[in-house]
C-alpha cells in the first residue's frame, strides 16, 4: 500500500486503472465475491438441464445474484483473519418465469446440482429484465392499430422511440394483476433528448408472458412540445460557451493510495469489501477501521446497499397517473448502470471495475467500468486549531481532508443517479445520492403562467414552451446491516430537552439543553419521522464501553427531512409504505433485504419493510439493521431544463464514542506540489 502522506500533484497529466471483474482480480473464495461470468454459465447450464428451453417452454432469467450465505458463517470465516476457516456454501439465487409462473432455484457450486427449488406464491413479480422491454418495442412497431395511430396523428414512425413503464397497483384481484408494462412513446423530430418530446394520449399495453399487444386506444392528443433548445451534447452546442473552467486534474504521480486485493480494498485505516448485484448495483460489506489505540481492525458495518427507490409523480391523469416506480424492484439499480467515463464520472487515478450479470437466457452481459473507486481530495479541512491566546506564541495547525469513495452511475430512464460511498480516515461513512438527467415532461397548450385558468392544476412547472415538468418525488432507501464492534447493538434516540435552570443556581441564566437518551427495546420505539424532535440517533455496542464508560457507537447525522406526501390509502404509498418513516430499525433477517418487497413490480404492498416491522420485535441488544430514506420533493424549475444540474443529498455514519479520542490527530498532512510536466504511467 502506498504511505499515508499520499503525493498529490496538480497537472494536465494523468492515468486511469482499469480491472476487470472477470479476468484481471485474483481468483477469490471471499463469501461476497459477486458471481464471475463462470459461474453465471455454469448456473445456466445447470438450469437448463432441468428446464430446457424450446419453441414450446419460456423459461427467462429475471435475477441472477449470490445466495445469502449464512451470517454467523461469514463473521466466523472473516474473524479468523488469515482466513483459514473454511468459507460457507457459495450458491446462486435465480428467480425465473417459467410458463408464466415465477420459480426460485438455489444452484450449489461445489455440488454443481440445484438444492432448492419452488414455485413462488404471493403478489408481484421478478424484476424486467433489458431483453424483454426491447421486444416489447419490436411488438409495438409491428402492431396495425399503433401504424395507424401514427399515419393519422401525421407521425413519422422512424422517429418514434419507446421507453417501458411499469403500471402498478390499484386494488385489482391478484387474478386481473398480470404481467404487463405500458410503452411510453416520445419523438426525436430534431432532438435526441426524447423524453423531452412525449407522445400523449396513446395508451400502449403489453403483456410480458404473452408477449404481444393487449390494450391500446389513441386519444389523439396532438399538442407537442418544440424540439428547440434541447440539445445537451457538448460536440453539437453552439457559442456562446460558458462559464469557463479551467483544465486542471488532480493526480497522485506513484498510484492510488488504495490497494484492491479481488474485491477487498485496503485504504488508509478501513478495509471493505466491494462488489456489484444487478438489483442493488454496489454492495459495501466487512467494513472495518483499524483502531491504532488497540492495533486492530474493529466492525462497523457488516453490509450495505441501496434497498429501493420509489419515483412517484404528481399527476393523476390517465397518461400519468401509473408513473409510481420502484426502481430497484421494477427494472435493477445494477442492470440500469452505465459505464463511467475516466475523468468526468471519475477523476484521474480512478480505478474501474465491470459489472457482470445475467441477461434473460443467463448469459453473461458485462456493463464496462461500472464502478468506480478514487480518493477525493476536494480542498475540505480534516481537522484544525489556530491557537493565538498564549502570549508570544501562535500556532496554527490544519490536516486536509481526504476520503475514498465508490461510485456508481444508474441511469432509470430519465434520470442518472450517481450513489457514492465515501470513507473517510475519522471513522465517518458517507452515502450521498445525486440526481440528474433529463425531467419527464408533459405537453400543454401554454407558453406562460398567465395563460393558466384560475383554479387549474397543471401539476408542475412550465420550464418551456408547450411543456411542463412534472411535480415528482425521489425516495432513495438504504439498507445497512450495522456490526458496531459486534454483531449484538442496540438503537439510542437521544432526545435534546430544554431545562429551565434552578433556582438554587446562582446564575442569570434562565434555560438550557441536555440530553435524554432512551434505548428503544421494539421496532415501533424505533421508527423514526425526522424533524418532530431534536434528538440523536445512536447505534450503540451496548456490550463495549470506552475506558471512560460510555457505550461505543455510531451516530446517524441526517440530511434534509422528507417524507411522503400522498394519502397514506392512496395504493402507490400503500406499496412504497417503507417511506412512512425517514429511519427503521428492525432485527437481522435474511429474506428482509429488499424495502418493497423482493417482488415489487406490481406488488400489493403486504411484503414491504412497513410490514414485517409491524411484528414489533424485540431489538435491544440484538444484530439489528438500520433502514435510513434519502427523500427529495422535487417541483421543477426552468434551471433544470434541457437538463437537470445535480441535485444532491445523503447522510452520515459518525463515530460516536467509538475511539477513545481523535483517530486522525497524529495524521500527517497530505503534501500538495505543483508541477509543470509529468510522464503519464502506463501499466
């Protein structure tokens, strides 16, 4: 590993690593490595034995991801630390359609056999997989009634361009809920920014496991936004340009400071390990820091990862009213990733892993640098002290900050998601969520706010002429398995209370503030609605204890507040009920990983975060999880059309009595040099 006090130069220069997840990390038994493109063949060669796939039996991959293995297992494998216990069972989890039924399969590898495998019975279904809603556009182009819809609205169908929706729920019997997906058509007409151009009123309805056509009217809604000024490529925009930056990068000359040994990564004092699922896209496990005061690593966090998004908007009219998504559970946070770019998604001395996944028929698909791994150096202070009260003496003594953070892109239709984790040498864990890309927009008759009737909601904002961004919200769930020095913590909401000072104090002061702590023993004293009281929230070890008594723990520190605002029986809320509170706390359970349930699209809200808490279990001093919702109300304005600047929130996991003082006193700070040339390193 490269020393602590990193070389940083500033220069025009650079290089960036690539790895491959497949070919260039050592081969691995560590529990979480993600499934090599091996492994996924050899998963569908195994299935396939079983299910042989022919003109008259459809059988589709839908997820294809490693199989939980037992937690008690992997914490023994991991504490022996030179890794000589034997590792727990590495299996494949596969959920599948098969003749129009979901089936889940457990495949062994070291038995090479299927141990499990059955029919699943309950509401929803597996996530879409990209080959299916690229047929269903292959459908729709072929299907008379949409021709003719287009010949009479005076539509050029070359121009045409589909993006899928799923529908959601709204009370039908689990018999009227199938599995279907409405085409969303927009117009290119001059643009490529086509979400920018949607083509209303035409209602477009498939059904996955018939795959064909099985609604479709056509309102003859002919109002359409202009293609002008919505042109976002930097190779296409014309002058004026602005404003200007200059070109600058900042580079480390000897390499990262960072070591990935297969898909552990070593930096500073943590070691995590890192990999990629299809639905959750990254996963941080066995997060743990090295405590220089007892000269060994110490547990924080034992797994963590986004748990679902859910993307409601705000009209509910018949070309909107559906648009409710679970992005995760509907279409795959990892399959909707995008290959990032060096040194714009990226700043030079990245180093870039693929995501690989299973496509419908289980072949491996590989997305190319689909994560990515850099220290940030951005300028902000560690830690300081000017000192300048001790007559004849001033000191002044600053420790730049700088952090690691994994990164990764998703990209959901409209919107880019950036998801970093971001670690930082105090002992911090940060999660921060970006949100850019395009507005989904729909058409109107106006072109200014006076033209509105009084009275008329047009739910949003005319960011354009003939167009308006739709009123939305984006509810972004983590989920994170936290091991503070162990797997046995317990959850403190420390209130802060205001006192009035006694009489018998001699003092002119009337009032003050301190703290009652109360550790919650049930899921519901856990539940958390940001913003109704000033309290703290503490996962604490309630079995290790500082030298001067306090329990060892970690703190939540919140970002902005937001919550749902739809009915709490409006049935998109009914399904997405995991947002009724900002923070959950409930105890370790294997199957309880996704917030929404394992089975979201078109889901009926009864296998949700929401209701497995209502068991109210007992959560004191127990392996517990904590459910943390980054919310965002988003009513658009002009600034964010033909695209959106990034929006950004998220939260921290801070020390909190965890060392016995400050981990990053004795840091040496990082030295800065400028240079005018540099010979880039080429591996």
């Amino acid at each position: 590993m490269a020393p602590s006090h990193y070389f940083l130069i500033l220069i025009l220069f650079s290089f960036i690593i690539v790895i491959s997840s497949s070919n260039s990390f050592t081969p691995s038994r560590h529990p979480f490595d993600p499934l090599t493109e091996t492994e996924l063949k050899l998963v569908r060669t195994i299935i396939n034995k079983s299910y042989p796939v022919g003109p008259s039996h459809k059988f589709t991959f839908q997820y294809v991801g490693l199989n939980e293995p037992d937690k008690s297992l992997v914490l023994s494998w991991y504490s022996s630390r030179n890794h000589a216990i034997k590792p727990p069972p590495r299996q494949a989890f596969v959920i599948a359609r098969d003749k129009g039924k979901t089936r889940e399969i457990v495949v062994d590898f070291s038995s090479r056999a299927i141990v499990s495998d059955k029919i699943r019975v309950g509401n929803g279904y597996p996530m879409l997989t990209n080959d299916e809603q690229e047929t269903s556009s292959d459908i729709v182009f072929k299907f008379k009634p949409f021709l003719h819809s287009v010949a009479r609205r005076r539509l050029n169908v070359s121009e045409i361009v589909f993006t899928t929706s799923t529908i959601g729920w709204y009370g039908e019997s689990k018999a009227k809920t199938e599995r279907v997906i409405r085409m969303m058509p927009f117009y290119l007409d001059g643009t490529v920014n086509m979400y920018l151009k949607p083509i209303e009123g035409m209602t477009i309805i498939v059904n996955l496991d018939q795959m064909k056509v099985t609604e479709f009217k056509d309102r003859l809604i002919v109002t359409m936004p202009k293609a002008n000024e919505t042109e976002y490529r930097i190779s296409k925009l014309k002058p004026p340009f602005g404003p200007t930056l200059r070109n600058a990068v900042l580079v480390q000359p000897n390499g990262p400071g960072f070591k990935i040994d297969g898909h552990t990564v070593r930096w500073a004092n943590w070691e995590f390990h890192l990999s990629f699922d299809v639905r959750a896209g990254i996963v941080i496990s066995l997060a743990s820091i090295f405590d220089t005061e007892v000269n060994k690593y110490r547990q924080v966090l034992y797994k963590g990862h986004l748990s679902e998004m859910f993307i409601p908007y705000m009209d509910p009219t018949d070309d909107w009213y559906f648009i409710t998504y679970l992005d995760c559970g509907d279409f795959g946070c990892g399959q909707c990733a995008v290959s990032l770019e060096p040194y714009t998604d990226c700043p030079a001395g990245a180093v870039f892993m693929d995501g690989v996944f299973a496509g419908q028929d289980g072949t491996p698909a590989k997305i190319p640098n689909a994560i990515c791994i850099f220290e940030k150096y951005a300028g902000d202070i560690m830690w300081r002290h000017t000192e300048a009260e001790i007559p004849n003496l001033e000191i002044t003594e600053v420790r730049p900050d700088v952090s690691l953070v994994a990164r990764i892109v998703t990209t959901v239709g409209n919107y880019d998601y950036i998801v970093d984790y971001e670690f930082k040498p105090s002992g911090s864990i940060k999660m921060g969520v970006g949100l850019t890309g395009v507005l989904e927009v729909k058409p109107v008759k106006y072109i200014h706010t006076s033209e509105i009737k009084v009275g008329e909601d047009i739910h949003g904002t005319i960011v354009a002429d003939n167009t308006v961004g739709v009123n939305h919200d984006h509810f972004v769930t983590f989920r994170l398995d936290l091991d503070i020095d162990g797997k046995d913590n317990s959850f403190v909401r420390n209130e802060l209370v205001t006192k009035r000072t006694p009489k018998s104090v001699n003092t002119p002061r009337k009032s003050y503030w301190s703290s009652r702590p109360k550790t919650a023993k049930t899921e519901a004293e856990a539940r958390v609605k940001l913003g109704l009281k000033t309290e703290e929230l503490v996962v604490v070890n309630p079995n290790r204890k500082t030298k001067h008594g306090n329990e060892v723990g970690y703190r939540l520190l919140h970002g902005s507040a937001a919550g749902p605002l739809l009915a709490q029986d409006d049935f998109p809320q009914i399904r997405a009920a995991f947002t009724n509170y900002n923070v959950w706390i409930t105890p370790y359970n294997r199957s309880e990983v996704w917030a929404g349930g394992l089975y979201a699209d078109r889901s009926q809200g009864d296998d949700t975060l929401a209701v497995w808490s209502q068991r109210n279990r007992k959560i004191e001093n127990k392996d517990i999880v904590m459910w943390y919702t980054v919310g965002f109300h988003h009513v658009p304005s002009q600034e964010d059309y033909p695209t959106m600047p990034t929006l950004s929130g998220g939260f921290e996991l801070r020390p909190t009595n965890f060392f016995e003082r400050n981990p990053v006193l004795k840091t040496k700070p990082v030295k800065v040099t400028t240079a005018r040339q540099c010979i880039p390193k080429h591996d």
